[in-house]
C-alpha cells in the first residue's frame, strides 16, 4: 500500500544527500538543485548527521550512501523509518552486493540506485518515490530475489565467517568464539554451503562481493 504524499504542485520536492565523501555529495547537490522541482534542503556525511538532518529538515526524500561512518546507511534509514514511517529513502550506492540490497530494503528504503545512473534515471526516481512508489532497477531487483531464496545464514555462523574474512585460523576463531575446533569447522562447512563456495578463500570473497561481511 503507497503511503501518502504532499499534494502542492508548486512546492520543490525537498531532498536530504546523505555521502561521506564531500566530492560526490556537493556534486550531486549541485545537480539536484539546477532541476526544475527538486531542491536540496540539507547534507549529511555520516549515519548519525543523517538522523539528525532528517528530523530537522524533515526532507520529502532522502538520498542515501550505504558505508557511511560511525553507522551504516542501513541502521541510518532504520532508524529515520521508526521516527518517521513516512519517510522516502533512496539508496546511492557503488555497491551491488545481495546482502547490501537486502538489508537496505529490509530497513525500509524505497529504491536503490547504482551510482554511474544518468541525471534523468536519478531525477525520475526521486519523482517515483516521492509519488510513493518504489524504484528498484531490474538488475538489483534480480539480486534481491537471488537473495530471498537462499538459506540465511545464523548469527553464529556470522561471526564465523566475519573471522575467516580477518584472515584468522580456526584455532583462533574458537578461541574469540569459546568454542572447540571440530565446533568451528561444523560452522565452517555450514557457510560453505550455504555461500554455495568450497574453501575458506571463496568464503571469504563472496562475502566482501556480496557485502555479507565488509573490510574494517
């Protein structure tokens, strides 16, 4: 069900950019504010400012990078979304993985952009979700199903993984983890086919691809 929207044709449609990196969000602020209806009512350059510029501002949309500092684009758009159910929330992105799709969309966005898309695909999807539709490309969306109909993995198995991605051994890894070695490799078998992969080095590989895990 499409959640309703400001009806007032002459009002600009009120937009909040939302990337750590100063370059890319003033480029895109640029851009937005030179198209007819849209202006830019605020800039945000970590997950926290983002909250904050987000109750402030209260923008009619809000763009949004994933790897943000100090708290992900994910908690950050969760987070707005319980303050604020209405909120429209647009994922920016370089990354394509699943995993990152996944959690953007599960936290409430309502579309997700690769970054590269051209000025008029970018200006239509704000226009979309402002109208309250969602705006996911054809090939996030194929993503996104590839992801549904796999078996997730446990929080436990996670943390194991997150381990084999930090280059540790399963020594160590029972050790952070209090647990026996033969408990370790049991989880590292589950992972293994579960990523659909057959060692710990294609483990870790897809796991930073598909953004299940990333580089601290």
């Amino acid at each position: 069900m499409n959640e309703p929207t400001r009806i007032d044709k002459d009002a600009p449609i009120k937009i909040l950019v939302v990337d750590d990196h100063a370059i890319v969000r003033k480029g895109l602020v640029a851009l937005l504010n030179t198209v007819e209806g849209l202006r830019v009512v605020a800039e945000a350059s970590d997950g926290e400012e983002a909250i904050l510029a987000h109750r402030t501002h209260k923008p009619d949309v809000t763009l949004m990078d994933l790897r943000l500092p100090k708290m992900s684009g994910a908690d950050a758009i969760a987070r707005i979304r319980r303050e604020q159910p209405a909120a429209r929330i647009i994922v920016l992105t370089t990354f394509d993985g699943d995993e990152d799709i996944f959690r953007a969309l599960q936290a409430g966005a309502k579309g997700y952009l690769l970054k590269g898309m051209d000025a008029e695909e970018l200006t239509e999807a704000i226009r979309a979700v402002y109208a309250g539709k969602s705006k996911i490309p054809a090939v996030v969306a194929e993503k996104l199903a590839g992801r549904m109909g796999g078996p997730a993995l446990t929080a436990r198995e996670l943390e194991v993984l997150k381990r084999i991605v930090a280059g540790r051994s399963n020594k160590e890894i029972g050790s952070d983890l209090h647990i026996s070695e033969a408990t370790v490799k049991t989880h590292i078998n589950s992972i293994l086919s579960k990523l659909g992969v057959s060692d710990r080095t294609q483990a870790a590989t897809s796991a930073l691809q598909r953004g299940i895990v990333y580089l601290e």
